[in-house]
C-alpha cells in the first residue's frame, strides 16, 4: 500500500521559500497572528493560532520526550518567570546582557548595530573577511563610520550604544516600596539556583543533566524576521552536570552534538543539506567557555543559529555560590570528594525550531497547483481529516461522524464538511494533515472508506477496521 512515506511518483520540491510564503500561510491558515492586530499589534510580538499552538505543543513534547523522559540521566524542572533580583545580577546579565543599538537620526527607530553590519555585507562581496560576531562595540562604531553605512530607510545613525535586554518590573503593593525584578532572560538560570535541591531532593549522580522549558523574555531591537527572533519567546534549556576530573568534557560535548543532530535530523526530519555545525571564534566565544558551537539553519534570510551548546566550566555555580553565600558543591558518594560541577550547555529556541520546520516542510506542488506542508506524522497539528462526501446527505455524515469518533480517541482528527471534496483537500495539504479519510455512497454498503496521502495524493479503499492500524503504523 501507499500509505509510508514514498517519493516515487512525487514532483521535485522547489528551493526555500521566502519568508513572505511562510508568514502569508501561517497567518492564512491560523498559525500565527500578529498579537494585538485591533490595536495596531506590537512590535516583535505574535501570537499563536489554533494550528500553531499543536504545532508548538507538538516540539515541546518531543524535545521533553526525547532529552529528559527517555534518559536515565535526566530530570527536569520548570521554574519561576520572576526569579530574586540577585539571580540576574550572579549570572551577569544585569552589567553585561546587551547589545549594540543604533537610532536613525532623522527617524529615531532602532537598529540592531551589527545587524545593519550584516546587511551592508551582503552587498559588498569585498569585505568578506569581516565577522561581524568578532567585532566589539568600538569596532563596530569605527566600521559603520568609515563604510557610512546608513539605515534601512537610507539616513545616517548615531555611534551603537550597549543596550541592556533585561525587561525590569517590580513587585509589592506599596507605591514607593516595590522591589524591581527582572523577567527572566533565559531559562537557564533557574536550573543554576534549584541545583541543591535537585540534589538534596532525588537520587541522582554525576554525570547528570537537568532541563528546564519555558518562557523568556529579552527587549530585542529587530524587525523583519517573524518569529525568529521576539520579545518573548520560548527556550529549551539543559545543563549537564559532570565532574571534569573523571569524564572528558571533550567527549560530553560531542555526545551533545550527536544527539542535537539527531533530534533535527531524525526526530524533526529536516533535511540535513539546510543544517551546518558553526564553532564560535575566540573572540565571539563567551569569556567563561571553552568551547562553543552553533547549530545553523538555513532561512530564508540566511544561515542563522537554531541551537547552541557550549561548556560553560563551573563558572555559573561559582557565581551563584558567590553571590548567594550557598555552598553549592557536590559531593561525591564513592570518594567523598567535594567540588562544584561543571557543564556542558544545550539551548534551542522553540520558536525558532517551528520557524525552521514549517520553512523545511513548505513545499509548492506546482504540478497539480497546491501549497503542501510536508510536516512529519509526530509534528502534525491533525494526523487525520474526516469527511462526509456531501453534508446534506445525513446518512454519510452518520457514518463521518462514527468514523470521526473513532479515530479522535487516539489521534488528533480534523472534521470538515464545507466545500467541495478538492477544496477540503487542498486545505489539508495546506495545514499539513497526512491523510484524509472521505465516507461516501460505497462506504454505506460495505464498510470502506477512501484514504488520500498528502504527499503524493494517491487515493486508496480500505475498510474502516483497519484506519487504526494504518495510522499506528506511521507513529513507529
């Protein structure tokens, strides 16, 4: 039968879409909206629709399945938006968490200094050996000053300027007596603060990870890349915690890697030609790690980073024991040695992995004039689509609504009976659905039903009884 994943037969996909495809189709089909639309919306803000939030759901619980539920040496945690103050003060966000700003001085918008850099290279194949990410702040000023690079809207800039990303808001009920705190930056942190309880409260040893997924929040100044990059936005975080005396930190982080590439590659099902390994360079580096990697993909607007992984040393428990006056040593149970952990960092952004997989799996079938989603089985907002042939044919909407009931017990199932038969269909391949299933005249007489895959719209009789069985196979 058909009903695997097959490429013969199936028309040649066509490159990468544009980012005005994705954003048309997510808007057009309720998987994302600008948030706040009646108002005018809000910058670097969106919200998302029905189908976005299956989608969204869909990663997080395969990120979580994979990485803290089938490891034996992961848990997981999901802590506070609101952390003290000093947590972001320890972890060096409040001096140092930043970048570099720009105001167009006609104007006053706000630019993003090294992205306006990005952009100036791309038209000046000249200057290729210029890396934006090496340049400081000073360097960034002397360039912009000598190469007059100007604004998107074509007028002069100031000199960049550090601008901190932290959001502040304060608590209390007091006018005059709230304390200010921070919206979290990344989720990482409260990893870092509950690491003695984590310890005190399960059964775990080193080496050990914990991971953490949730919101963050960071006052970006970028536009243009939907979102790739917000205000807020959603991280998946793991901090692997490992005794640099008795495992090589070499070897964790080659196993991160392996298994980040896994995960996108195998798990997701993106095309390995769109993904690349990029390692920072000694001046991007961060100061506290040794070594740094970024998982790229390949956007529509360039090769941008998905996912990094980095050993961070010690450096962030010896901040917070600092700062905090804790002891947040381990101490191992074989040899009573006492000493803080170091880590190996994995951190992705959800958002930009759904960016990265609804450009992946967007396919234009220009042979039978449809827009596809070519979204894998376990991603899929619906697995499956119920129709009647005709809904003012009670007997066939009887018999859908039986078949709907059946299937939605296990899997998510789109019903729909609007339209005509094709229009149904090109709306499924549109949102990404696998299969449709259509109940008919015959399905009355002897129990069968028309299944079409989405990929190659091949259409197949089969009998009811074996739907479940069809569908079970595609989620192994």
């Amino acid at each position: 039968m058909f009903l695997g994943k097959k490429e013969n037969g199936m028309t040649t996909q066509s490159t990468q879409p544009t980012l005005e495809d994705i954003v048309s189709l997510a808007k057009r089909r309720g998987f994302v909206y600008p948030t706040s639309q009646i108002y005018g919306g809000l910058a670097n803000s969106y919200d998302y629709g029905p189908l976005g939030a299956e989608l969204l759901r869909n990663i997080r619980q395969l990120w979580w399945q994979e990485f803290i539920q089938r490891r034996p040496d992961m848990v997981g945690l999901d802590t506070q938006i609101m952390q003290h103050p000093q947590t972001w003060v320890a972890s060096g966000h409040v001096a140092s968490f930043s970048d570099p700003l720009v105001e167009d001085t006609k104007t006053q918008k706000r630019y993003r200094a090294d992205h306006l850099i990005e952009a100036w290279l791309e038209h000046h194949p000249e200057k290729a050996e210029v890396k934006v990410e090496d340049m400081k702040l000073e360097e960034m000023a002397v360039f912009m000053a000598e190469n007059k690079i100007l604004s998107p809207d074509k007028n002069p800039v100031t000199a960049p300027k550090s601008f901190n990303l932290l959001f502040e808001t304060a608590i209390g009920s007091v006018t005059g007596e709230k304390a200010i705190v921070y919206l979290r930056g990344e989720t990482a942190q409260g990893i870092f603060t509950n690491f003695k309880q984590v310890l005190d409260s399960t059964r775990v040893q080193l080496p050990f990870g914990v991971g953490n997924i949730g919101k963050s929040f960071r006052n970006e100044i970028t536009t243009g890349q939907f979102v790739f990059r917000t205000l807020e936005f959603e991280q998946a975080e793991i901090e692997y915690f490992f005794n640099p005396n008795q495992n090589k930190w070499e070897e964790l982080l080659s196993d991160w890697k392996n298994a980040m590439w896994h995960f996108i590659t195998q798990t997701l099902q993106i095309k390995e030609a769109n993904i690349r390994w990029r390692r920072h360079t000694d001046k991007e580096r961060s100061f506290y790690s040794t070594d740094t990697y970024d998982l790229d993909y390949n956007f529509s607007f360039g090769w941008k980073e998905l996912w990094g992984v980095a050993y961070r040393t010690d450096y962030d428990l010896k901040q917070h024991q600092e700062h905090s006056g804790e002891n947040l040593e381990y101490t191992d149970p074989f040899t009573g040695e006492k000493f803080l952990p170091h880590v190996i960092e994995p951190a992705v952004g959800i958002n930009r992995l759904f960016l990265m997989i609804l450009t992946d799996a967007y396919w234009q079938d220009t042979d039978r004039g449809r827009t596809v989603l070519k979204l894998p089985f376990n991603l899929a907002p619906y697995k499956v689509a119920v129709f009647p042939l005709l809904k003012n044919k009670p007997e066939l909407v009887a018999k859908a609504k039986e078949v709907f009931g059946q299937l939605i017990q296990k899997y998510p199932t789109a019903w729909d009976d609007r339209g005509n038969i094709g229009k149904r269909y090109l709306y499924q391949d549109e949102i990404g659905t696998p299969f449709c299933v259509t109940i008919d005249f015959e399905s009355l007489e002897d129990e069968s039903v028309t299944i079409r895959n989405r990929d190659t719209a091949e259409q197949t009789r089969v009998k009811i009884t074996e739907l479940e069985a069809i569908l079970a196979a595609m989620v192994h």
